[in-house]
C-alpha cells in the first residue's frame, strides 16, 4: 500500500474507495475458518499401549535380518523409474510453486526493418521498448495464489512418499514370495525324494509277495502327483525374479545370480513399534496429501474471494523509434483499476463454488484418516492370526516328520500298510506347505502393517546400506 500512495494520485484512491465499497456491499467478507484436522481414538483397539511415534526414518525392513534385502531396497530407492518419475514431478511442482503469486512483471521487445522501392531510397525503421507492471495486492488474491501453489508442491512431495512405500511394499512382498517359492521347492523335492524311498520299498515287497500291483501303482502315482509341482514352483521362482528386477528397473533374468541362493524364509522379528492413531496424520503420505488438497481449496476460496474487489496494478512503458532521421521517443507511467461491478453474481458463485470444494476436500481428508485407521487394525488382527498359525503349523510339521519315520519301521511288521505310508506322506507335504504359507503370511502381514502405518519412506540411503 505503500507504494500505491507515493504514486497514486489522490482521485485514484477516492476511486479505490468507493469502488471497494461498491463491491463490498452484495459480498460477505468474514470468509472460511481453517478447520483443525479430523479427531481419531486415542489408540488402537488392540494395541492399548501405544505411545506417539515417528516412523517415516524406521527401517522396519531391516528386521528381516536379510542384507539381500536391505541391499534390494537400497537399490530401488535410485532405480525404481516409478520413483524417478515421481522426482520430477515434484521438480515441475517447484518450478511452478517458485513463479507463483509475483507482484512484477516485465517484457522487452526490440525490431528492425529496412524497405525500399525502385524509384525512391530505401528508409531503415528500429524500435525498442520495454514495459513492466506492479499488481498491489489488495484483498489477498496473490497471497492465496502462493499459498496454493505451496500447498500443490507439499501434496507432490507426500505423492513421491507416498510411491516410496508403495515401492518398499512390492519389493518386500516379491522377495518374500521368491523366498517362499524356492523353499517350498525344496519341500517338494524331499517329497519326491520320500516318495521315491516309498516306491522302493514296494517293489521291494512286491517281489516278497508282502504287497500287491495295487500298492505299487499308488506308489508311482503319489510319486508323480509331487513330481509334477516341481516345474510350477520353478516358474513361480522365475517370476518373482523378474518381478524384482523390473521394480529396481532392470532387464528381466539379470538377477539370477545374486537371487538363486536359497536362504532362510525371512520372517520379522515380534516386537514392532505401532504408535497412536494420531500417529497416522504425521507419517502416513497419503493422509498428509490429503491435507494438502483441503489447503489448496482452502486458498482458492481466498482467490475467488479477491476476484469479488477491485484490482489495482501500476505499469509504465518506454518506447524509442527512429524512422529514417527522425528519431521518436514516448513512455506512459499509471494505475489501472479494474471494478468488478457487473458480474458480482457471477463471481459470488465462483466462491460458493470453491467454499463447497474445500468442504468437500476436508470429507475427503477425514475418509482417508478413517481408512488409515481401519487399516492398521485390520492389519494388526491378521498378523497377529498369522502369527499364531505358523506357530502351530510348524508343530504339524514336526509331528507329521516323526509319525512317518516312525510309520517305516513298521510296514515290514505288517502293523501298518503301504497306503497308510502314502497317506502319510501326504499330509506331511501339506503340513509343509501350510507351515511355508504360514510363514509368507506373517511377513506380507507384516509389511502390509508397516505400510498402513506410514513407516520407512524417509529412511536415508546410508542407513539401509548398513543395516543387516
């Protein structure tokens, strides 16, 4: 305003006035109050305990104890082409962010023309000018244009974290299930290996007279039904592989030495940090870019708001010529005031319109904070139940594995039959493939758990490559 009084003269500001008055008279000017974010329980409903946490920097991953693993993420955090991608957005973002709401404005322009005719001389013709122009913010409008613009470049960043989980989320679940597979894999070969020592053994018998054609065809079947899960496993194997290669943006199959050593099924360890509900509005992305989009709307209700009043801006322009000898010079300094008088209603109803967006962004900001809660309890109740499965299957295992060693000593006896060996190899192939399963689902209940609860976006690269 300052600048609009040393150069204004005194009828442009009586102008102003009453203009303002003019326009204020059909318009409301209290606005919309900035509403608070949406209350959430105090806690989870399984989870009592919990106290505030700050989980965006945990490497929950690490508690895998798996450096493969480790170094996968630590990879696909610079590779992945989704996340690139996601980089320049964010990039494009700022750029419009850093140019938004400026007062000044400026423009040069420079031409020379030379033109002739063959019966008079040829003339040479330059001009060079220059303008620039000063918007007075007056009722906000630049003000809320920056605090949209800022608040456009925050919801970028949290949509980039907010591909930084989905990220950690693939790349975790692919390697649990290649991990998975090949070890099911090894399952099904000491199957077959089992299944292999059951056929010897009828034949055996067969030629003692002890066993007859119909135990040794259901031998060879019981034999060929594992035989047959070996190639499908192989191609579950393969297929992860390629799954992981892509996600760190790489050829399919260029991964094969690094990930075809088996090692153990990687399960996380019990103890795991969950925090508060509130929790969910300062580390999950999606909610925060959730907020970000209620601040945007926010802000245009300002914009609209604005359009409603006069707006003043303060130009000047200089121009020099010459044509031939004759040289030109001509400039013009001023205000202009735009008064905005015959489509107030037309401009009352652009803010209508933005105040029930903004509504409509905040219902969308507590839907989300709902979800995210409705999430991690679920979440919390599947691990949990994961847990107490694999527990349980793993005792199954074990007493499958002791019933047919003990089951063996007794087909020479006669105490139990060849069928009863088969069915017992049966259901310890099963109880092997519930317990790897089991196992799987604790981890992928683990990880879908951690990604509910925002945690492990903001971990910095040095921390991955270390952990493990």
């Amino acid at each position: 305003m300052r600048i609009f009084r040393s150069f204004c003269p005194s009828w442009v500001r009586r102008l102003v006035g009453a203009a303002t008055i003019v326009a204020l008279a059909g318009c409301d000017v209290t606005g919309v109050a900035l509403r608070d974010a949406p209350a959430v329980p105090a806690s989870f409903s399984i989870a009592q305990n919990g106290s505030p946490a700050s989980l965006a920097t945990i490497g929950w991953w690490t508690e895998f104890d798996d450096p493969t693993l480790n170094s996968l993420v630590d990879r696909g955090f610079e590779q992945n082409l989704t996340l690139l991608q996601v980089l320049e957005r964010v990039r494009a973002a700022e750029a419009v962010a850093a140019a938004s709401g400026r007062p000044f404005s400026s423009s040069g322009s420079a031409q020379a023309t030379e033109s002739g005719a063959s019966n008079r001389d040829s003339t040479f013709n330059k001009t060079v000018g220059a303008s620039a122009s000063y918007i007075v913010d007056l009722f906000g409008g630049l003000r809320n244009r920056r605090a949209r613009d800022q608040a456009l470049l925050a919801e970028a960043l949290e949509n980039q974290n907010n591909t930084r989980l989905l990220f950690l989320s693939s790349i975790t679940e692919a390697y649990v299930d290649l991990r998975f597979f090949q070890l099911l894999l090894q399952s099904r070969q000491a199957d077959v290996t089992s299944r292999h020592l059951t056929l010897s053994n009828t034949r055996t018998l067969l030629d003692s007279g002890e066993a007859t054609q119909l135990d040794l065809a259901q031998s060879q079947a019981s034999l060929s039904t594992a035989e047959a899960e070996i190639p499908l496993q192989q191609a579950s194997i393969e297929r992860q592989k390629n799954r992981i290669a892509t996600l760190l943006g790489l050829p399919a199959g260029t991964l094969d030495p690094q990930l075809s050593a088996v090692t153990r099924q990687p399960v996380p360890s019990t103890d795991i940090i969950i925090g508060v509900p509130a929790d969910l509005i300062r580390n999950r992305p999606d909610v925060r870019a959730a907020e970000q989009r209620y601040l945007q709307a926010f802000a245009e209700i300002g914009i609209r708001r604005a359009a409603l009043y006069p707006s003043l801006q303060i130009g000047g322009s200089i121009q020099a010529s010459q044509q031939s000898a004759v040289e030109v010079q001509t400039w013009s300094f001023g205000p202009t005031l735009n008064i905005p008088i015959f489509n107030q209603g037309a401009l009352r109803a652009d803010v209508t319109a933005a105040e029930a967006r903004a509504r409509e962004a905040y219902l969308f900001w507590a839907e989300t904070v709902l979800q995210g809660i409705e999430e991690v309890e679920t979440a919390l109740v599947t691990y949990r139940a994961a847990q107490q499965a694999a527990a349980k299957s793993g005792e199954a295992v074990q007493q499958n594995e002791r019933a047919l060693r003990l089951s063996r000593s007794l087909v020479t006896s006669g105490e139990i039959t060849l069928l009863q060996i088969i069915e017992l190899e049966r259901r310890l192939a099963d109880a092997r493939t519930d317990f790897r399963s089991n196992l799987r689902q604790t981890s992928r209940d683990y990880i879908t758990l951690m990604i509910a609860l925002g945690a492990g976006y903001n971990v910095p690269p040095l921390q991955v490559a270390s952990a493990g």
